[in-house]
C-alpha cells in the first residue's frame, strides 16, 4: 500500500526542491516521518491490553474443497 505512494512521494520531492533548496525538502521529509508515529501514540490503539473478540461469527463463507 505504501509502495504505491512512492512515485508520488518522489515528484512531490522533486517539485519541491525547485522551490526550496535540498536540505529544506529533506527537513520536512524527516518531519512527515513522525506523523505516523504521533497518530499512533493518540490513538486507542496503545490502551488495548487483549485482542478484540468479535462477537458475532464472520460474514465469509467457508471455502469449498479443490478451489483455488
């Protein structure tokens, strides 16, 4: 999913260092790396001690023998 993003993220770069010299680009670079780290910590997910019990069964109906 984040491989995708890739091309993206590089012609972003590269746009902006038309603008910004390169060691500017590669400051904000280095502080978009925190964004995922700093949605983590304000999430739910760091108060969760057990793994979450769905409690009805999965709407996925069971796979038949011999197909792929």
């Amino acid at each position: 999913m984040t491989a995708g993003s890739r091309p993206l993220a590089a012609a972003t770069a590269g746009a902006l260092v038309l603008v910004l010299d390169v060691p500017t680009v590669l400051a904000v670079g280095a502080l978009l790396q925190a964004v995922p780290v700093l949605l983590f910590v304000a999430s739910p997910v760091r108060a969760l001690r057990t793994m979450p019990v769905l409690s009805a069964p999965a709407a996925v109906p069971h796979a038949r023998e011999g197909t792929p």
